[in-house]
C-alpha cells in the first residue's frame, strides 16, 4: 500500500488570488475547446514540475473521484 | 424601535452676514470620512469648516462592519470605546454551498489587542458619534448642514467656493479643500476628473431587517443558496435586532421591481423562515471598483468615496476612508502649521493610492469570483466551491470577499532604509501592533494609546538619545519608573518585545499615524533626527 503523499493544505501563502486571477485571465476570450487544451498543457506542465509520478496518479484520482461516474 | 435620525437645523454662518470666513481647510461632506478628519485636524489644533448637503446622518445603515484598525484610527479620535460598546463584535464567518457548510474561519487573531477585528455597526451610528464628538470642539470645527458646495475656484494657495444654502449663496475661501463628498462627488466634477477601473454589471439587493432571533453573531454567506435562485446571499447581524441582508440578484433585474417591498418580503422569508420581521432600508445596487489616477490636484484634495470606490464584500470601502483620513490629518496638519514642506501632500496620494489599489483588487476579485463571466470561470469556481468540503487548499480560494486589513507603506517615500540587525518585528511602513502595557501607576494600558498623534521614539530596555522636543516612550520589562523623567512603560504580557522585535537598546520612530518611519538596533539623535526630516521634507537642500 502506497502512503498517501499528496498535499492538500492550502500552500499559496498570500498569493492564492493571485494565482486564481492568473488562471481565469488566461482563459479569458478562449472557446470552450481552446479553455480545454489550455487547461491539458498546465496539468502537464505542472505535473512535470512536480517530477513525482506517485503524487500525480495520486491528485488525478482524486480529482476524477470528484467528478463521478466511476 | 427604528433608528431615529436627528435634523440638524441650518444655523445662518456670518459669511451670510458679510463676514467672509478665511478656513485653513474647507471639508465638503460630512459623511465618516469628511467628519473624522474635522475632528482628526482638531484634535492637532487646525481649524475646518465641514459642510454637508444634508441635515441628518447617512440614511439606511449602508456601511456596517468596522475593522480592527478603523477602530484604532477611531480610539485615536475618541469615538471608538461607544462604537465598540454599540457594535456587535464578531469573528467568526461560515461559507455555505448550497445547503452545506464548506469552510468558517475565525478571525480572532492573537490575544492582547485592544480592539476586535471587527464591529458591526450601523453607518448612522457611526455617524452620530462623530457628529457628536465633533461638537467637542466648537472653536476648531464649524460644521454646517444644509450648505451645498456648487462651485469652486482654485489658485495656487487656496480654493474659493461658492456654497448654496436656502438663505442664498456665499463665497468661502480655504487654504485646502478637501472632497469628502462620496461618490458622486461634486467637487469631482467641478473638475472634471474621472474615475478609471472596473464597473459590474450584477444587481444586488441589499436589506436591513429588524427582528428578534437568535442567529448568532457572524458572517453566513452562502454561494448558490438554496433558499434563492440567485448566485450568492449574506446575513450579518447588526445592533438593534437588525440584520442585514445581501442578495445576488443577475445583470438582468429590474431595480425598481426588486426595490418593491412586496417583492422583497418573499425573498427575505425564503431566508428567515416564519419569524416575524420588519424592512428597515432597501437598496439595489451594481458595484464599481475605481478609483481617481490622482487624489491631489494642488491645494484639492480627495478622500473617501469621492477618490475611490469599491464593493462591499470586505468591507473595504469606509475602512479605506478612515485610513485615509488617518494618512491624511497628520500631513495637513503638519503644512498648515508650516512644521513640514507642502510636498509632504504628494505623499498622500503615494501612499494611499497604494491603499485603494489593494482594496480595489481586492473587492474587485471577491466580486468576479460571485459573478463568473465565462464558462470557465464558472466550472472553475463550481470545482473550487465543491472541492472546499473535503480538500483544505480550495476553501483558500473560494472568494466570498477579503475583509478589509491596513495597507503596508514600506518602500515608499517616507520611509527610511530598514536596519538589517533587525530579525523580526514591524518594518518601517508597517502600521503599529496594539499590545497591553503596565504604566508606572500600575495600571494596565494599551500600547497605542500611547502613541497619539505626534512623532514619537519607541526605545526598549532604556531610553536613547533623541532630538531635542521628540517625544520618547520607553519599554521595559519590569515596573515602569518615571521618577527621571523619562516615560516608561512595562511590557505587560512580553508581547511588545515580540511583536517589534524589541532588542535593548534598540528604538523605532513613530509616525504620527501610528505607522512605523524608522528603525535602528543602534539609535542615535541624529539618525533619528534624519528619518523625521525625510519625512517631513525640511532638510536643507
Ligand atoms: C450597501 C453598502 C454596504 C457597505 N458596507 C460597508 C462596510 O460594511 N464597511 C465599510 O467600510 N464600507 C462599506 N460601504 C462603503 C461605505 O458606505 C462608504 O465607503 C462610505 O460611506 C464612504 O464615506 P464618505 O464619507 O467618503 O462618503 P459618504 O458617506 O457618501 O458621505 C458623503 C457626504 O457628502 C455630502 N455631499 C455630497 N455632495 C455634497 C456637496 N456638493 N456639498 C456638500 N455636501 C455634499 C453627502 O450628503 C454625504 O453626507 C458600504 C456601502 C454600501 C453602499
């Protein structure tokens, strides 16, 4: 069994708005597909920063266990 | 019973008698802002005429929480321990999705300040204690009621305005003018200035309601209320049984229609169930965050509402106001009585464009995020709110408004280079941390009652050499002795130390507005002496 090494404290410091501004200015003016191939180049991005495999299949179970349909 | 709003009579000033009034400095609106700085500016002995339009206080309760430094500013005035007996002091704030309860925070920082983080309290009230405490000073304030400002006139050293009463019209000249005339302001206008940034679309219906329940005292707000097909409601209590109520109404509503009392009823019962209640004040609203580029335009100056406006949600608009006027007296106060240099002004505008900026990207933000444009900005916040139940990070970025904190003015004009031997504490900018105090009677204080107005040299452990005629408060942290005419306070709970980073024989230089100018681990009468003439600009050149 994997240990549960995915962080979920907040972690932005004093700069969560702003990195949530980031976010939604850059989608600004895109088409619904367009907002999705953004969205699939910063979770690439971000997990190649991360540079942990484990951590990553970890969040992506998670988010996708918020979504349902499982 | 409902609050009662008083009528302040026309009282004819002798300029309608040909006896022309010559005012160090005019103040058009007596709104909080227009009437803190009357008494800010009297209580450092310059006089002001502060005229209103208006014969009452602010009608519907419109601002009503107060934050932790709008109440220092207020203690510094004389107004707050009323306030603080009358508001209603709360901390807590629950943020509901739908019918469930995703985050609460509790904004009870650390004990040993004087002050709750935050009182609410009718903007009247507000209002009526400045009002009263004005009349404190008869020779330094003449405050007139029912005495529109139309026109002005502007020279090099003054304005001269033309006041519109109903016995008929006077001129009146002011060495400084300052528009404390809300958002509409009128002396705006005569200027022809504008204000620059952003304007929502959304309507909002904002109520008073007056009724007996025992809701506790904190802030609900909900995102997709169940009770209301709307994006977002609030409740907040106020004294006097009245709790205010904000309703997310969309871009589309009618104002006139949701003004109605019969539309509004259903809305409010929809919240409050089956208890009986009564409408105190109803208002529909689309919210601005602007601000004007400039807030000095040579001997006009602007404050308030009149200089920039926000939303509500964090209560950043009168808080900013009264920060305002706290930066502002001081440096007025200090050309008029010609102890600093005319530029001193420009560092108004500086240091509290600073400020509105951060209140206006802050409000602004708090309202994008209940008024999703795009369709990504809506998934995007539809996950944020469904992921807070379970995942801690998310609950930081849901944004149901970022309440109003004090600005920090490091960097900035008049502050000094810090000094690096510091390891913690406030740098220089940072407005001062409240902290108990013994004095040498025994008696327990509060650390910024003692910091009142004037420059003064905070020294730890003894007293340091200072410049002669500047004031110097000692901390210690045994029993404070006077006996040589040195003013020494003890360190009650060890929390000054730690909250300034106290070494012995260390010293902080005080702004008049309780901001931290300077700071030296090895002070001495000249170094202290530089920092106080950069700020007030008097170096020989
Ligand atoms: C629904 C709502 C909720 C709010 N909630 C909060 C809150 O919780 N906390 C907070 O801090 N802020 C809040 N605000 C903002 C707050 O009400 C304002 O920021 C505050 O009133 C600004 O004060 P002021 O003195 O600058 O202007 P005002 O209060 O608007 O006063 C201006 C005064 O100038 C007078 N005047 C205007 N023109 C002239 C003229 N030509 N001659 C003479 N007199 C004139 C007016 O009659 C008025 O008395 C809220 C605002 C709204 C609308």
């Amino acid at each position: 069994m994997s240990e549960a090494k995915l962080d979920t404290s907040f972690r932005l410091g004093t700069r969560g708005d702003d990195v949530y501004a980031a976010l939604i200015a850059a989608h600004d003016g895109l088409s619904a597909d367009e907002s999705a191939r953004l969205n699939a180049r910063l979770v690439l991005m971000l997990a190649n920063h991360l540079g942990d495999a484990a951590i990553v299949i970890e969040a992506i179970e998670r988010a996708r266990a918020g979504i349902g349909k499982l | 019973m409902r609050y009662q709003h008083q009528r302040f009579p026309f009282v004819r000033p002798p300029d309608l008698n040909g006896r022309p009034t010559r005012a160090p400095v005019l103040i058009v609106g007596a709104g909080p802002v227009g009437l803190a700085l009357a008494v800010d500016l009297a209580l450092r002995g310059v006089k002001s005429v502060l005229l209103d339009d208006g014969d009452t206080v602010s009608v519907g309760s419109r601002a009503i929480c107060w934050s932790k430094r709008t109440l220092e500013i207020f203690d510094r005035l004389g107004v707050a321990s009323r306030m603080v007996a009358k508001g209603v002091t709360w901390r807590v704030g629950r943020l509901f999705h739908r019918d469930k309860e995703v985050y609460n925070f509790d904004l009870l920082p650390e004990p040993g300040h004087k002050h709750p983080a935050f009182i609410n309290l009718q903007q009247y009230y507000v209002e009526e204690y400045l009002i009263d405490r004005a009349r404190d000073f008869p020779e330094l304030i003449d405050l007139r009621f029912k005495s529109k400002l139309v026109d002005i006139e502007r020279a090099n050293d003054g304005v001269t305005a033309d006041v519109e009463t109903p016995e008929g019209h006077y001129r009146l000249e002011a060495d400084w003018l300052v528009a404390c005339d809300g958002v509409r302001s009128t002396v705006r206008g005569l200027l022809g200035l504008g204000f620059v940034g952003r304007t929502f679309e959304e309507r909002f219906l904002i109520t008073d309601i007056k009724m007996k329940a025992d809701f506790p005292s904190e802030r609900w707000f909900w995102f997709e209320p169940p009770f209301h097909s709307g994006q977002s409601a609030l409740l907040h209590k106020q004294p006097d049984d009245v709790y205010r109520i904000d309703l997310q109404l969309g871009p589309e509503a009618d104002p006139e229609v949701e003004r109605r009392p019969e539309n509004v009823r259903p809305r409010i019962e929809a919240i409050v169930g089956d208890r009986p209640f009564e409408i105190d004040w109803i208002s529909v609203y689309t919210f601005q965050c602007r601000r004007l580029e400039r807030f000095v335009h040579g001997r006009v100056v602007f404050a308030g509402d009149s200089a920039h406006i926000v939303s509500p949600f964090g209560a950043r608009g009168g808080n900013g106001g009264i920060q305002d006027v706290d930066n502002l007296a001081w440096k007025l106060a200090a050309i008029a009585k010609s102890e600093a240099s005319e530029s001193l002004i420009a560092t108004y505008d500086e240091e509290r464009i600073r400020g509105a900026d951060e209140n206006i990207l802050n409000s602004a933000r708090s309202t994008s995020f209940m008024t999703p444009k795009s369709q990504m900005e809506r998934i995007f916040r539809e996950e944020a709110l469904a992921m807070a139940a379970t995942e801690p990070f998310a609950r930081r970025l849901v944004n149901s408004g970022r309440l109003s904190l004090p600005c920090l003015l490091d960097r900035l004009s008049l502050q000094s280079e810090d000094d690096p031997g510091f390891l913690g504490g406030l740098a220089p900018g940072s407005p001062c941390l409240d902290a108990p105090i013994i004095d040498n009677l025994g008696n327990r204080a509060w650390l910024l009652n003692e910091i009142l107005g004037h420059f003064l040299v905070l020294s730890f452990g003894h007293p340091v050499d200072v410049p002669h005629g500047v004031a110097q408060l000692t901390v210690v942290d045994g029993p404070a002795d006077c006996a040589d005419g040195h003013t020494r306070v003890q360190d009650a709970d060890g929390l000054i130390a730690q909250r300034y980073g106290g070494i012995p024989g260390a010293a902080y230089l005080l702004r008049p507005d309780q901001h931290v100018a300077a700071r030296f681990v090895k002070p001495t009468a000249e170094k202290i002496a530089t920092a106080i003439e950069r700020v007030l600009g008097l170096e020989a050149a």
